[in-house]
C-alpha cells in the first residue's frame, strides 16, 4: 500500500473509478456477444450435423439425432397435452422437497458439528463412512423401504444434497477467524450473541455455497430416480420416450432439466450476490 | 494517581517455554503505557491476559479491583488485524457494542455516528470494510472500541500493519481522542518513537524470557515534537536498551 495523505484517505474512491466502470461495461457487452455466439454455433452445428447426415453423408438413421427444430416441436406437442408441465411439476416439487429437508438437516448438523468437538467425535465417523458413496447406490434399497411413492424419492434426494450441505456448513462454522470471536467477547457479546451476529454470518458464505452444490445435486440424482420407479418427472418422460424410440423426447427432457438448473442456478446467485453483498463489494463489483 | 489495572506477578509458559517471567506492573487511571519490545518479548501475550484471553500460569492481572478471568466489555481492544465485522458497516460495526448493551436502536445508532464522526470518517458510514484503506478501517476499530466506553483500553500494535504516513497521522489522531474520552490505555508496540509519542509512561520488555527491562516516565510535554533533541536522546537511549534485549535473542 502506498503513502496516503489526509485527503486521499477521507476523499470517496468512486471518482477515479469511473473509467474503470466504462472499462468494465465494456467488458461485459464484450462477454455477452461472445456467449451469444457461442449458443447461436452450437445450435447451428447441431442443425448441420442433423441435416447433413439425414441428407448427404447418410452415415447413421436420422431418427438417432433429429434437428434441433424437431425437439422444439416436441415442446410444443407436450405443453398442448399438458405431459410436459406435469412432469416438469412433478419434478420440481420432488426436488424442492428433499433440497428443503437436505437443507434444514444439514444446517442443522453442520452447525452442531461445527461447535462441538465432542459431538464431532460423535457423528463424523458414520458420516464419514457413508459420504463416499454414491447416493444412487441405496436407491433401490430406498424403493424398498419406501415403496414407489414420492416418499422415496424425496428421501433419496434429501440423502443426497445433505452431505455438500453439511460439509460446507461444518467447515465454515469452524473456521470464524478467532480474532472476530474475540473483538465479540471484548464488546460485551455472549456465547450465543456471538453465534448469533458473529459465527452465523462469518459461515454463511460457506453455507450459501453448499446449499448451491446441495441443489445442482438434487437436479442430478433426480433423473435417475424417476427412471427406476416414477409414473410422473423429467426422468419418466425421458425413460418412457426411450421405450418408444422418441428421440426428440429424450432430447427434450434433458434440455428442461438444464434450463431448469440454469435458472435456479442463477436465482441462487442472485440471492447469494445480496445477501453477500459486503463480499462481492470488496472486490469492487 | 488510582491505579487501574494491576498486573501481580504474572509469568506465563507454554509447555516448557517460559514466556514471561514474573511480571509486575502498576497501570494509572487515564495513563497511556505502552509495552516495548522487540517481538518476542512476550508482550502481546500479557496483553492477552489482560484482556482475558489467556490465563496467567501464575500470577493475577486485576482491573478495577477484579481478578480478570475472562474477556469482558470492560476491557476494550483494538487489535493490528482490525477485526472488524466484514458483513457490517463501518457504523454498524461500531453500532456492535451499544447493540449488546441493548441501547435502543436509535440511541446507538446516535452512539456510533458520534464516534464515526470522532475518527472522522462519517462520509464512510455506509462502507464495509473490504472498501476501507487500512487506516480506515482502523480507525473504525478505535471508535468501535471506545463507542463502547470500556474501563481500560488495549492496544495490540494497532498501527503495525499501516504505512508510515498513515501510522504517524493516526498517533497524532489516538492523542486528541485521548483528549476527548480520558481513557486508561495500554499500548504495546515495538516502535520506540511511536512510544515515546504516545506514552506517559514506557515499559521496556527483556526478552529470554519477556520481562521487565525498565520503566520509565516520559519527561516531555505534549504535544511531542519528534525531531526535538529531547525526543531524540530519548530514542537513542531506549534505543540502546531495546538492542541488548534483540541481541539475546541470536537473530544475526
């Protein structure tokens, strides 16, 4: 750091920083035309491959790759028959189910994982042993217990977000710097106003990113799911289509699946930009 | 002169390190003492146990008449690293204090807009720290600490990680507050001017294992000019002490 003089150290930073901001606009239009190209190629490649394929290299059945236009019309077709918007509900609600379970137990945990060394102990070998496997191994054992409900599945999908939510959440609870304790204790804070406006807020980023990693987890493990026993969801739209040789419906419940986690995605960060706007602010965003 | 904090035979070791040997001290009501060292002395460390967040081996530190056995409000501290809140405003950080003495909301609000003032930094209410210079943010540590109207103040090298204009500004800054809010303060630094700038009185730490060098009053009127020849003698003479003590520790 260099030497500051009384008035650049009281004189508000923003007046220099306007050419930077410009700078900065600038960037970002850059940024979005390249991501506009970007998406306008794939599809365009997708198309050509299709076509191409149908109509001159004739190297494999153009039933195995429709056009993009051809999944476009399936969505359509679905919507009108009213199959695309419930299974999309029928996912979402699973999904929205066992994050909100996953999420409350895993805070939960990893808050009283992360205050207690003795309850660490405790808890962290079963943990520990059970975390490494791939949630989609107790599946079927899940829909025996359970049966072919959704009792299951959201059991299945709160199982599986809970560990990235308990990791972060225990990780970012242990580690609040111990200085931020201490200024605390010599302002008159007790152990539980110190948990409350100090270890809480210093784990929440920690926090926010594992319910983020918990929710991209529920929409991967969803799928699988309502491929093994679901009369309803994008993974029995995509599983029933198969059974047909529905190429464009196949196609067509994957695409929902990533449109979907595109926009809780960016809804989360959204939600995480505010309330960590003390962070995104220090880097001068 | 009251004596405020009185630090009884205190020695501290970790494991078979003795970190401080039988250390006894007698602290004034509204006196700056600062604890001289080169690091290493321990003097940090008994700070620490003056706020309570180490306990003496053997030995008590007593403030107001109260053996100190853990952190408490009554003992404020302005640490190097700032330690402020990075999710709160510069004013909610100071707000901190009056928040946990239940000060309704627009009584501490009053309260931490006064001391925000105090450090002149009102244009900043609004900032978090990561947007602060150093210097801001502590200067927002100090009015943090003082908004909260502690018996003793502590001050653990606050000005160690600042550049040097900035240092020197914000010592001058720590004499008109002193001014202002007549607090007990102990400082440790290992600066000796910013020591002899601030302190009435200085406490040279030895080293191997930290202990009382010397003590001594400063024998100038404030404000200090720390180019006069008094300032000067006085430098060079700690200056001597404080050597004998780095060279014990075998650096070089």
């Amino acid at each position: 750091m260099t030497a500051l003089s009384d008035a650049s150290e009281n004189a508000p930073p923003t007046d220099a920083t306007a050419p930077i901001h410009a700078a900065r606009r600038r960037e970002r239009l850059t940024g979005f035309v390249l991501r506009s190209v970007s998406i306008i190629c794939f599809f365009a490649l997708w198309y050509a491959a299709s076509f191409l394929n149908a109509h001159v290299w004739k190297l494999f059945n153009p039933v195995l790759l429709p056009p993009p236009q051809e999944v476009l019309a399936a969505a359509v077709e679905l919507t009108k028959s009213g199959e695309l918007p419930r299974d999309i509900a029928a996912s979402l609600s699973r999904v929205v189910e066992g994050f909100l379970v996953a999420a409350m137990l895993g805070v939960a945990i990893g808050t009283i994982v992360g205050r207690s060394r003795r309850i660490e102990q405790l808890l962290e070998p079963p943990l520990e042993l059970l975390r490494p496997i791939p949630p989609l191994a107790f599946l079927p054992v899940l829909v025996l217990w359970f049966g072919i409900g959704e009792m299951s599945k959201v059991i299945f999908i709160a199982y599986a977000a809970f560990f990235p939510i308990y990791t972060t959440t225990c990780e970012g609870i242990k580690y609040v710097d111990v200085l931020l304790i201490r200024a605390a204790q010599t302002l008159g804070a007790s152990e539980r106003e110190i948990f409350r406006h100090v270890v809480l807020p210093a784990a929440t980023p920690s926090i926010i990113t594992g319910l983020r990693v918990g929710f991209a987890q529920c929409l991967f493990v969803i799928v699988a799911a309502e491929f093994l026993a679901a009369d309803s969801g994008l993974g029995y739209l995509i599983n029933d289509a198969r059974s047909f040789f529905l190429m464009s419906h196949m196609l067509l419940g994957a695409a929902v699946i990533g449109l979907i986690g595109f926009v809780f995605n960016s809804l989360l960060r959204r939600l995480e930009a505010y309330i960590l706007r003390w962070r995104v602010d220090a880097r001068g965003n | 002169m009251k004596s405020k904090i009185r630090i009884e035979g205190v020695s501290k070791a970790f494991d078979a390190q003795v970190v401080l040997d039988r250390i006894t001290l007698e602290i004034g009501e509204d006196t700056l003492t600062c604890l001289l060292g080169p690091s290493g002395c321990g003097k940090s460390t008994l700070l620490s146990m003056v706020a309570g967040f180490v306990q003496p081996s053997r030995g008590r530190v007593v403030v107001d008449g109260i053996e100190v056995t853990k952190p408490s409000a009554d003992r404020g501290i302005v640490f190097q690293d700032y330690a402020l809140f990075p999710w709160r405003t510069a004013l909610e950080n100071i707000e901190f204090g009056p928040m946990i003495r239940r000060l309704p909301r627009r009584e501490r609000r009053d309260v931490a807009a006064h001391y925000l003032a105090m450090v002149g930094l009102e244009a900043h209410a609004d900032k978090f720290p990561g947007q602060l210079s150093g210097g801001m943010k502590q200067r927002v540590a100090i009015a943090r600490a003082i908004a909260n109207r502690p018996s003793v103040l502590l001050m653990d090298e606050p000005f160690g990680a600042l550049d040097a204009q900035t240092r020197e500004q914000l010592q001058e800054e720590m004499l008109r507050i002193r001014q202002l809010e007549r607090n007990t303060i102990l400082f440790v630094t290992h600066s000796i001017s910013e020591a002899l700038f601030l302190a009435d009185r200085i406490v040279v730490m030895a080293t191997l294992p930290g202990a009382v060098k010397q003590v001594f009053e400063v024998p100038l009127a404030f404000p200090r000019d720390r180019m006069s020849p008094q300032f000067l003698g006085l430098e060079r003479m700690i200056k001597a002490l404080v050597r004998e003590e780095v060279l014990k520790l075998g650096v070089n």
